[in-house]
C-alpha cells in the first residue's frame, strides 16, 4: 500500500452526503493503517515532507477525528501540523501489541488530529506551487495511480505486488490524489469529501473503479508532469469525485484563510 508514503460522473462529496467512515476505518483499518506509517512512514520520510504530510492527512483521517466543513488541506498547506502529527505517531506504543497501539492512537492521536484539523491554514508556503519539490509529488501521484489502478502483472512491481486494495487504503490513497488534484486546480477541498469516500465498502469500490476509468494505469504516466499547472490539466477529469468545486478562497470552509490564500 501507497509506496510514496508507504510504496498509498458522480461527485461522492454530495452523494455520501454524510454517513460515518466508521464501516470502512474500523479498529482493524486503523491499526493496519497506522502501524504502516509508524513503522515504515515515518522513519522512511525524514526528508520528504510531501510524504509526511500525506502520512499526517491519513492518520487523522482513519481516526475521523474532525467533520463538519474543515478544510482537507489542514496538514498539506502546513508542515508544522504535519511535524506534530508526524511525532506523535513515532511516541505511539509499539505495534507489537496491536489493541494497546489502537487503542492508544484513538485516546492520543485522535485530539491532536482534530485539534489541528480545526485550525485556519493557507498555502502561503506550502503547496503544489510552492515549498514542495513537484518531482516528488509527480511521482507520489504515480506511485499511488499504481497502486490503485496496475494490475500484478506490471513490470514494476519488480514480482511483489503491492496494490491499495482494502477499503482503508483505496480511501486514503484517493483522498491523497485526490489533495494534489485540488490543489493544482486552485480549488477547496472539505475535509468531509474525502471522508464520505470511507462511508461504505460500495462506495469505496467505486472511488476505485471512478479513479481508474478517468486514468487507465498504461496510459497516463504523472510522473512525467513537471508543473502544478499541467497537473491541474491532467487532474481536471478527478474533481467531480474530488468534492473540489470552488476556488480557494472562497467563503464558507472553516480552516480555509481567504485573505492570505488568494496568492495566484
């Protein structure tokens, strides 16, 4: 699941308008997902923060820790949020005895991540236009295409197939395209988007089949994308299931700072 962290014409933002993720993070999702980024995320990023901050953006979001109109680009657009979530989750208790981790993350990490889910952001510094290095979030973007969309025979697999097939990890790997899709396409992004495609297994099943109509693994290559504008382009087919409709900037999206974000 997602090798860039980890290897991880129906808009689902107001379709799932708004049911619980609980069916699709459940305890069991969450410590698969969390024990990954703990053991293998974090100290597998210590000089890549476009990947620490998608590891901060799925922590928080299998805990379903915020909801409501947050923004999904509390941690994206500020990498200090993302150093404490991302320290946090290296404080948490080995993985060794999974209920005392599980359990554990949901009484620790779970208030941090709606504490900071909360707070107002912008993309003054970071962004897919700035403070980030856009080759690697080409190639994260075509690493977790990859593990959504190829199938276990492509060649770079290298014989280990390695996909984004359980529930918890299609949700999280969407949502992460789906952070770069917005962003490069200068639009808002609520957090309850990206948690409504964890409503349902049904529903994740289509964010996956959705994802890999729009972009056929073979045929778009995002690593080849040197621009947040042509990754906007290329993206653009994604929005609708995004969530992603308005500029940012635009009014009503707590977290969202529209005097500082207006920077184009």
């Amino acid at each position: 699941m997602l090798k860039s962290i980890l290897s991880t014409a129906v808009s689902f933002g107001a379709v799932c308008a708004l049911g619980s993720p609980a069916e699709v993070f459940s305890d069991s999702a969450i410590f698969e997902g969390l024990s990954h980024f703990k053991d293998f995320g974090v100290p597998g990023t210590v000089e890549d923060p476009v990947n620490q901050a998608m590891i901060a953006d799925g922590s928080c979001r299998l805990l379903n820790a915020a909801s409501g109109d947050e923004t999904a680009f509390a941690f994206w657009y500020n990498q200090e949020s993302t150093k404490e979530v991302i320290s946090a989750l290296a404080g948490l208790p080995s993985t060794s005895k999974p209920s005392n981790f599980t359990l554990s993350a949901k009484r620790d990490l779970g208030p941090l991540c709606k504490r900071l889910q909360k707070k107002a952001v912008s993309e003054t510094d970071f962004s897919c236009r700035r403070g980030y290095d856009f080759t690697t979030i080409a190639q994260s973007m075509s690493n977790w295409h990859r593990a959504l969309c190829a199938s276990a025979s492509e060649s770079s697999w290298e014989g280990e197939f390695d996909p984004a097939y359980q529930p918890q990890q299609v949700a999280l790997t969407a949502g992460f395209m789906c952070l770069i899709s917005c962003d490069s396409n200068k639009k808002q992004l609520p957090l309850s988007a990206l948690q409504s495609f964890a409503e349902s297994v049904s529903v994740v099943e289509e964010v996956k089949k959705n994802t890999c109509t729009a972009f056929p693994w073979g045929q778009i290559d995002f690593s080849a994308v040197s621009s947040a504008d042509a990754m906007g382009a290329l993206t653009y087919p994604l929005l609708e299931m995004c969530g992603c409709a308005r500029s940012v900037g635009g009014k009503g999206l707590r977290g969202a700072a529209p005097e500082q974000s207006k920077v184009w």
